[in-house]
C-alpha cells in the first residue's frame, strides 16, 4: 500500500500544483488524504474562477478519490497545540495514523504539535523531491503528462519550469534534466485525474 500523506488546502489551490500532486496519487507514489474542511477551504480559495466552477472542480476531485477522506477527527481538534486555523488538519491527520502533512504553512506546524503524533510537516518542494526520488519513471511521466495536456496555449517545458520553479524550485531543479531529454508529446491526449 501507498505512503500516505495528508494535503492541506494551500496545496491544492494552486492549479499546477495541485494537479501534480493529484496525477502522483492517481500513479500510486503515495496515498492521498484530505477532509471535507480541506476541500471546502480549497473551494473558498480558488482564484480566478466562479463559485460553480470552484464547486465542481472540488467534486470533480472528491470522485476521482473517494477513499481521500478523512471523517471522526472532529473531537480531536481541540486537543490540537498547533496554530488554530490549522488544528482540523494536524487533527485530520492524526485520525488517519498519517506520517506527514503537506503543506506550504510550515509555521502553522511547529514540531512541538506534531511529535507528540510522530507526523511531519512537509513542504510540498521536499515532497515532489521526494517522490521524485522514490518513484522517478511515474514523477517524470506525471509532469510529461501535465505538459501534454497544457494546450490551450501549449506550454514549452522550459515555459512550465519557469513558472513551477515559484512553487518548487528544488523540484524543477531535480527534473528539469530528465524532462528536457524526453519525448513528452506520446502522453499528449491521456486523461487527467481532475
């Protein structure tokens, strides 16, 4: 079985990003965790699109990964030490017996919460470099994937990198060698997860 890691909204909200880390899940690098508060956080906070499409890309995503929920942590929220706004994650995760957390707030988890619950919190930079590590044929695939799907204007690789290295600058570091010497126009055409 997966690794699995709990996704806090803030990376899910950016579009690349998130897609990435959906792709990942869907090759099965890792196992992916969110809650129903996650998801409505992430619907409250996507930029640039109206409430319907907010409301059916976060559908889109609870039924491309229906076993993703995390239910029953609500009475642990209280008991949480970590930053208030964060504590249903940190109790999300606890619930879920999950090892990590990713998120792009690290301050929100200082390691005196988490290590009473043995749970890390990850930037999502060290978790794409982590899965590239671990898993690097899906990883490369994933981004080659995103690359080909890009089409409404087609995006260069060099093009994707410059605006991932904002999110991910050691990930696009890491990959940007094996994706510059692949042939990314075969995945053109294959179905996204969300």
């Amino acid at each position: 079985m997966p690794f699995p890691a709990f996704l806090d909204a803030c990376v899910l909200v950016p579009a690349r990003l998130s897609d990435l880390l959906l792709r990942l899940a869907e090759a099965d690098t890792y196992r992916l965790l969110w809650s129903e508060q996650v998801l409505q956080e992430v619907e409250r906070n996507l930029p640039k699109v109206t409430a319907d499409k907010a409301r059916k890309r976060v559908d889109a995503m609870r039924a491309a990964f229906p076993d993703a929920m995390v239910t029953g942590y609500e009475p642990l929220i209280n008991g949480m030490t970590n930053h208030p706004k964060d504590r249903h994650v940190l109790a999300a995760a606890v619930r879920a017996n999950t090892e990590v957390i990713v998120t792009a707030n690290l301050k929100d988890f200082p390691a005196e919460a988490l290590t009473p619950y043995d749970i890390d919190a990850v930037h999502p930079d060290d978790f794409l470099m982590d899965q590239l590590d671990l898993y690097p044929e899906q990883t490369v695939t994933c981004v080659l994937e995103m690359l080909a799907d890009c089409n409404h204007p087609p995006i260069t690789a060099e093009s994707f990198m410059a605006r991932f290295s904002g999110v991910a600058p050691g990930f696009v570091a890491e990959v940007r060698t094996p994706l510059l010497q692949a042939d990314w126009s075969a995945h053109r055409g294959r179905p996204r997860p969300v």
